[in-house]
C-alpha cells in the first residue's frame, strides 16, 4: 500500500476552526433553545454591496448569451483587473505582471509553500493564522508537535509586553518569514519603523516574508503602512497575499491576489515570479470569472465607497465590544483589551486561564462562541479572540450577555 503523506500525521488533532464548530454543536445539542451568537470565525456577515452585486450579476446573466459567454480566463487573472488592483491598492509601486489573480489568500498561502519545498526553515509570529503552521507541516517544513509547537518552526513571540513585535535575532538565516499586519488574531498593525526593521533583516539574512495583508482595508491611521511594498527594500524579499474577502464581503466569492515583485530572487538568481507563474498556470485554473467581475466592480469609485462603508460597520462593532470589555468590571478582574481601532479583532487577556477553559465559560454562560487564543500559538494562551464580524443587533445582544458573565 501506498504510505501516507507523514505530514498529516504529524498534525495535531483538530484544525482550530473545526474543533470550535464541534463545540458549538455539542452545546447546541444538549441546549436546543439556545441562540448561539457567533463572535468567533472571521466571516463576513452582511449582504454584498450593490454596485459589486450588480456586476457580478450582470456578467453572469450575459454568460447565458453568445456575445457574452466566456470559457477559461488566463491563469494570472484577468488583465483589466491586475492593472487595477496595480493602480489603486499599490499606487503604480508594483507592475501588472507582478499581480496574480487567485480564489483567496488561504488557497494562495498554501500554493507558494510549494516553491519552497521540505527544506525551508520556517519562522511565524505567535500568535498567527494557523495555516502558516499547518501548511508547513503538511509540506514537510516542520515536524510533529513536541508539546510546545511544532520542530522546525521558529515561533517569534509577539505579546503586549513585546508591543506585539518579535525579536527577529532569533529567525535562522535563509527563513521564510510569515508575518500578517494587521495581525490575525491580535489585531496588531506594525508600524513603518516595524516593517523597516523586517526587511532589513530578510535582505541581509537572505530571507523571504509572506507578507498577509488581507485586513489592510481595515487600517485608518494613516501614519501605518498597508502594505508591505510601501517599505524601502521590500521588493527583493517579500511576496504579499491580500484578497477580497473582508473589505468586500467576498469569504464565499472567494477572491484575491498576490504580488511577486521581479526582483525577488532564489538563492542562484532564478525569479520567484517566473515559479509562482507555473504554479498558477499549471496547480491553478484561475479565479471564476464572476467574482473577477466582482472585483473590477469593486474598485470602481462607487465600489471602493462601498467597501469603506461595510468595513466601517465592522469597524463599529468592534468599539461597542470594546466598551463592554473595558468596563470596571472586568478591568477590575484584570482582563485586559487590545484593540487599536485598525482591525476586526479585539485581542482580550484573561489572567491566568486557559484559553480554551475561558471559550467554554463565556459558551456556558453567554452562549456566545469565541476563538481560543492558543488555537493560534503557545503565545494565545489565556487570550480569546472576538471577531466584530456580526449583525449589529447580535453584537449589541451579545454585550448585554457579556456583562453578566462570572469573571
């Protein structure tokens, strides 16, 4: 018989977001009058716009006429939609075929593992998205989990007491850096200092950073880099992942892209561009050619007013969570809050608890579903992460539930 891919053996039981769902269900199952408020997964609640609908909508009904059929795109994406994404998220700092067009960032995070291949060392931050982690282990980067993360993977502590910043002396040379900014599940933006600092580091330790930027939209301080390509150097080291899921409302579309600058290279000179073009062109068939009409729609003038307005709601729900969580109640338990105003999450310390213990009690008592802090990293633990992703009315219920919670 053919041997598994070890790998998968090496994983530890339960992606993050499953086990999360088990628990729901259980809870769901022996409470069945219960209304479970989810303020746990990062999906998008509210309707698609109407100017990106229409668009979407539109193409696909003229897909049902002769003029209007369209087959297999290129791989790279649609070439009206690089040229944007080029000019209004980048300002003309990266060229059109530096733009891949993909079905998310996720998929795409998992697709550039492969030009790396098992030899890679790997460094994150922790906490991150668990992706990074598991990606890597499943490719062989990493090994099985030693009780404190997995061998191979250089896990950069970001804490508060750090301000969420890893000490980067510790990444091996010739690493592959994955960093997120604004930061999943801390919500924590680096500054331009910050990401200076990281570049300078992988230029001159012959590094490569994944730079996720999917929750750029959500930055309104202007003093804080969006993306990573706004960082002097940043092109002879860095790919950036981005997408549409959040500012759009496109987690079930499934858009987005990435930017593999020209001037990154391998070790004996070969552009990283010109493999992840293969890849795209021959692991990937290209992004449905509806969403992709989505997003030209989307960074139409009307498009990007629409989207400022859905991330804004987001945005609101977050201070009204923050307002609940800062009262002298729990304050006086010493549960502390990070949220800076420039992302969907709030990122909440509860002082010597098991993250997983606190999930169970504010299921218990509030029935409102988290996210487990260390389901992101040895970093997470005692922290729960609440997403702002939700209806306003079920945020604003779920705070009344949360002032009555035991602390």
């Amino acid at each position: 018989m053919i041997k598994r891919n070890t790998g998968f053996s090496h994983l530890t039981a339960g992606y993050l977001f499953p086990e999360i769902a088990k628990r729901r269900r259980e809870y769901a199952s022996s409470h069945p009058n219960a209304k479970i408020i989810s303020l746990g997964i990062g999906n998008t609640t509210e309707p698609l716009t109407p100017h990106i609908t229409k668009a979407m909508a539109d193409y696909a009904k003229a897909l049902g006429t002769k003029d209007g059929y369209s087959g297999y795109g290129d791989e790279q994406g649609n070439t009206a939609l690089r040229e944007k994404i080029a000019r209004v998220f980048y300002s003309g700092k990266i060229s059109v075929d530096e733009v891949f067009i993909s079905d998310g960032a996720k998929c795409d995070i998992a697709r550039i593992q492969t030009l790396f291949g098992r030899d890679v060392n790997v460094a994150v931050q922790d906490p991150a998205y668990p992706v990074y982690v598991d990606g890597s282990v499943v490719y062989g980067a990493a090994g099985a989990n030693n009780g404190s993360g997995y061998e191979g993977i250089c896990y950069m502590s970001c804490l508060p007491e750090n301000s969420f910043f890893p000490d980067l002396s510790k990444i091996q040379k010739n690493s592959l850096i994955y960093f997120c900014s604004p930061n999943n599940p801390t919500g924590a933006v680096a500054t331009r200092e910050q990401l200076k600092a990281l570049v300078d580091f992988a230029n001159k330790n012959g590094c490569i950073i994944i730079f996720d930027a999917a929750y750029f939209c959500f930055i309104r301080d202007e003093n804080l880099p969006k993306s990573i390509f706004e960082i002097e150097g940043a092109k002879t080291c860095a790919i950036e992942v981005n997408s549409f899921s959040k500012p759009a409302g496109f987690t079930g579309v499934r858009l987005g892209w990435s930017v593999v600058p020209s001037d990154l290279k391998y070790e004996d000179g070969t552009p990283v561009k010109n493999d992840w073009n293969r890849v795209m062109t021959t692991l990937f068939n290209g992004a449905s050619n509806i969403a992709q009409a989505g997003g030209l729609a989307a960074l139409d003038d009307e498009g990007l007013t629409e989207m400022k307005s859905l991330v804004d709601y987001y945005l609101e729900n977050a201070r009204i969570m923050k307002a609940t969580l800062t009262t002298p109640r729990f304050k006086a338990a010493g549960v502390e809050v990070y949220f800076d105003g420039n992302s969907p999450y709030l990122w909440v310390r509860f002082p010597n608890q098991k993250s997983w213990d606190v999930f169970d009690k504010i299921l218990n008592e509030c029935q409102i579903v988290t996210t487990p802090g260390s389901g992101f990293g040895p970093a997470g633990e005692s922290f729960i992460r609440f997403s702002s992703f939700g209806h306003r009315s079920d945020v604003e219920e779920a705070c009344k539930r949360l002032e009555n919670l035991n602390l």
